[in-house]
C-alpha cells in the first residue's frame, strides 16, 4: 500500500494513508489538472464578478431576489465548468484552455434571461481567445456580445462602448480596415460624450483609432490622434491598475513608421518603464513595446544594444504567449530583420523561416501579417544569390498585400521593389 500511495501522490492524487477529506481531495485534483481548472475558473468567476457589479444597477428592493438567481445560474455553471475539466466526466480526456473557454461559450446561452451578464461575459471570453492569439475564435463571440449591447442600449452607454471597440479591434486584426475605423469613430464619440476628455476610456478610443489609421497606412492622420492622446495624458496613465494601452507607446509606433528612430526612442522608454510598474514585466504591452524599442535602436545604427532588447522581447514571447501565438511570429520576424543587417544571413534566414511558419499556424491563410515575413524572407534569400527561390515568395506576398492592403501601404510598397530586385537579379527587367 505504501508504494500504491507513493505513486498516487507523484501523480498528485489521493493517497489512501490520509483522510479523504472533501478539501483534501479536492486540492488533489486541482494540482493534476491546473490550467484547465484555471481556465474553468476564470469563467465562473467572471460570472459571479459581472452578477455582482450589475447588481448596484438594480432597484434595492429586488436586489436580493435577483442576486440570489443570478448566483444559482453562475453555481450550476461553475459545477458545469468543473465538470467539463474532470477526467472523470469527459472519460479520461482532459480539456486544455481553447476547449474550455470554447465550451463556457457555449453554455452562456444559459444566461439568456440576464442579458447584461451575458454580453459582459462573452466580452470576457472573447478578450482570453485575443489572449491565446486564437482571433478567428474571438470574433463570433465579440459579434454577439455587441448585438446584445446594441439590443439593450438605445444611447449611449459605457458598455456598448467598450463593445464597439472590441469589435473594431478584431476588424483591424483581419485587414478590414473601413469596419475597424468607422466603429472606433463610433467607440471614441461615445465615450467623449459619457466621460471627461481626458478618462482613460477615452484615451483607449484615441489609441484605438490611432491603431486602425497605421494598419491602413494613413501614418499622417494616426500621428495627430496619437498625439491628442498624448496631450491628454503627457506623464502616461495615472491609475496603476488601468490596462489601457499608453498612448506614448502608440506614438512611438507611428514615428518608427516614418523612420524617426530617435524620436519615437524618445516616447517608449518612459512608456515602457511605466507599462512595467503598471502591468508586470510580461505583459504582451511590454512585450511589443520592447520590440518597436530593438527596431528603433536598429534604426539609428545601435545594433547590439537592439541585439539585446529584441532578443528580451522574443525571449518573454516564447515564454509568456508561446510558440503558436502570432505575436511571437511577429518577434522573430523582427529578429530575423536585425541579424540581416549584422550579416549573419544564414541566421536571419532561419528566423524569417520560423517566423513565418508559426504565422501560417496560427492565422488564417493569406493574413496581410504575412505580407512583411514573406518580404524578408526573399530579401534574405536573394542577398543570399538565391534569386531563383525568391520569387513565389515576394509574388504571394504582393499578392496578399493587393488584396488585403490600401493600395498605398508601405508593407505593399516593401514587397512590390523586393519583387523588382529579385527580377533584376534574375534578368527580367522588363
């Protein structure tokens, strides 16, 4: 018996040698199933979190009645969820995260006499599909958050505005770009309307449509939006716990766009130092902002002080978001861009090729993120005199970017004169 219950702890489950308590048993079990109960978790407790706030909502004299509905609905949904991530239940097969949030999606229906609590929710499950880089999944769920708000609310309110934006965040991520600023107009008049000027909602409508105008190449017109965020909030965001993204950090995007390296250096070393204090080290702010920090020091010549910070940056996104997140791709894209100018081709090319791959994972095909990979790629490969290799590769790229870009954008312009250099070197000037 005493080996029996050495094996069972080593797998962290219960040993027959010590009561079979319900905490005890119950610790056990969360041990050996971690992330999907997390995750399981997480649902329930947004539940009971979004039933509580709405609650200040209601008139005292109901309040007790209804909270006391909404906590049996979010209590079978919690034993549901626990169901859904015990072996036991599913017969042996454990749910990793994507399945779990996915399920919680699926039983919001179950919510359907509590239409606020619903939205919010699905807003909350489609903010951790964004988080798993998992954008195709997030949106359906964001479309139907938002159609509900838009149901409940014929003004303005806080909360369709915060729909709106998510909505418009998920069309820029999938090049639509017409979409993405019309609801972010939308989003930001809302919120100027319902709040004071310089409220950190209104700042994240600014960063928000600040976003839309660089993916769409108008880099002119989303400088000035930066920069009125900026006017806002010069010294960053004051609450320690805002997740709002820092509009210097957006700013400092938009400048590197335009190749203003010292400039844009200017704006994202306060804003990362306060992204640090304010989110944690690991945050995907951070993250990116220390990759456009790596990019602005390879602008100015400064490689091995951007060897440093990019290499921090794809270090913490291997970790924290993982392999098969597109933003980790976006990482070793840049990477793969530095150890190009250093001279190393044969390790900017392997980069570039990763890079690339784990985009072709994990976004849908022909995603205009593709476009800047797939340029590098044939710039790498043909400084290497590999021209031949090179020109299915920088074709699909103008090809993504024709369809999925403004005809003016600078990743299409990019990939355009990389085709016109491969041809040259292959001899087809015409």
């Amino acid at each position: 018996q005493l080996l029996d219950d050495l094996e069972r702890y080593r797998q962290r489950r219960p040993i027959s040698a010590r009561p079979a308590t319900l905490g005890y048993r119950t610790r056990s079990f969360v041990g050996r199933h971690r992330l999907s109960v997390a995750a399981a978790t997480l649902i329930a407790l947004l539940m009971v979190g979004v039933g509580v706030s709405l609650a200040f909502e209601r008139a005292a004299a109901a309040r007790a009645a209804l909270e006391a509905d909404r906590a049996g609905e979010a209590t079978e949904l919690l034993a549901q969820l626990f169901d859904a991530s015990d072996p036991r239940q599913t017969r042996g097969r454990l749910m990793g995260a994507p399945e779990v949030l996915e399920w919680g999606e699926r039983r919001v229906a179950s919510l359907d006499r509590y239409p606020e609590m619903q939205a919010q929710v699905l807003t909350r499950i489609g903010e951790a599909y964004v988080g798993l880089g998992l954008y195709d999944r997030a949106r359906p769920v964001a479309e139907r958050s938002l159609a509900i708000r838009r149901g409940l609310y014929a003004g303005d309110h806080p909360e369709l505005a915060s729909g709106l934006w998510w909505m418009a965040l998920l069309h820029t991520d999938q090049a639509e770009f017409d979409d993405a600023e019309r609801l972010f107009r939308e989003s930001l008049a809302m919120r100027r309307r319902l709040l004071a000027p310089a409220d950190p909602q209104v700042l994240e409508g600014l960063v928000g449509l600040g976003l839309a105008l660089v993916r769409r190449g108008e880099l002119r017109q989303a400088e000035l939006t930066f920069r009125e965020a900026v006017a806002l909030a010069p010294d960053g965001l004051g609450d320690g716990r805002s997740s709002v993204p820092d509009p210097r950090l957006g700013l400092a995007w938009v400048l590197m766009e335009q190749g203003r390296f010292e400039e844009a250096e200017v704006y994202l070393r306060p804003g990362i130092a306060a992204a640090r204090t304010r989110l944690g080290q690991d945050h995907p702010f951070v993250i990116n902002s220390l990759n456009n920090l790596g990019r602005a020091l390879q602008g100015q010549g400064r490689l091995a002080e951007a060897e440093t910070v990019l290499g921090e940056a794809v270090e913490k996104s291997q970790r924290v978001q993982g392999e098969g997140h597109p933003r980790f791709g976006v990482q070793l894209q840049h990477y793969a861009g530095l150890r190009l100018e250093q001279g190393d081709l044969s390790g900017a090319e392997a980069l570039a090729r990763r890079a690339l791959d784990v985009q072709r994972r994990s976004l849908s095909p022909g995603h205009f993120w593709t476009v800047p990979s797939l340029t590098l790629l044939g710039r790498i490969l043909t400084e290497s005199g590999r021209a031949a290799e090179v020109e299915p590769l920088l074709r699909e790229a103008v090809a993504i970017g024709e369809r999925a870009l403004p005809p003016a954008h600078h990743d299409l312009a990019r990939a355009r004169s990389e085709l016109g250099t491969c041809l040259a070197a292959l001899g087809r000037t015409q």
